[in-house]
C-alpha cells in the first residue's frame, strides 16, 4: 500500500464568466431613445387608443404587435406613487437624496420608472407636477432622462 499521501494548500483560480450580447433596438425603443436625445418624450398608440409610454412593441394584456405610431407626450407628467432614496449608491442615478416615482406624462396612459430631484422628502407628494431634465449632453440612453423636477 502505498502511503505517500500529502496534503497540500488548496489551488485557487480566480475566472470571469461573461455573456456579452448586443440587441438592436428596433423602430419603437429607437424612436424612444431618439426622443430622448433630443429632449423629447414619446409613447406609442394601442389598439384601444391608450398611449403607452415608454412606448412597448407588443400590448402588455393582449400581446398583439403594436406598430410604430409615436405619440408625442408631456413634456410635464404627474407623480403617481414614489419611495425616498435617502442614501443613493454609486449606481443610482443621482449623488443626493432623491425620489424613485412612477410619473405619467401628461398625454400618457401609463406611467414610467423614473428619478425625481425635489432636493428634501418633504418636497415630494403624490399628484405633484414635474418635468424632465434631460442630460446637456445626450447618448441615445434611457439616462439621458436624468431626472424630473418639481414644476415651478
């Protein structure tokens, strides 16, 4: 028998494991993105007549395709509901104490998932008016909406 057993330290290997993809945006979230770059908000037209903002390719209750009617909206919106940020991560979107609201702008039907810069808690209210801030200078993203502000 063999008795020439060692024990060792344990082997450590450090691996990254990564999927990177890309997605074309097609006519309905390019548009969107469009918008946004140029300080335009934009939804798309249901087949019941709502508009849905951002704007989707299918029907979020029938799953039918939309098409590619870009309705013009807001440029003001209303907050629906909202939760205080009071100590923001590097990944959120504003350094300072700030909103997550669903704000739905004025010619929507549906409201959207976005960051509202009051500056104190006690400036935030459901019902509120604001409008958006969009970024000086603009890349074609979702961020480019940096945030809503209360409407003076």
């Amino acid at each position: 028998m063999c008795s020439d057993f060692r024990v060792s330290e344990p082997r450590v290997t450090e691996t990254k494991l990564e999927f990177p993809y890309s997605r074309t945006l097609g006519p309905v979230v390019g548009a969107f993105l469009a918008g946004l770059r140029e300080g335009k908000l934009y939804g798309i037209r249901g087949k019941d007549g709502r508009v849905l903002t951002p704007p989707l390719e299918y029907d979020p209750e029938t799953g039918e395709t939309l098409g590619t009617e870009m309705v013009p909206v807001g440029p003001e919106g209303t907050v629906v509901a909202w939760t205080w940020v009071s100590e923001p991560s590097p990944k959120h979107p504003l350094d300072r104490p700030f909103s997550f609201a669903l704000v739905k702008p004025d010619g929507a039907d549906t409201p959207m998932v976005s960051a509202v810069d009051t500056g104190a808690m006690e400036a935030m209210s459901t019902g509120m008016k604001v409008r958006p801030r969009f970024k000086t200078e603009p890349h074609g993203l979702i961020t480019d909406l940096e945030a809503w502000e209360p409407v003076a």
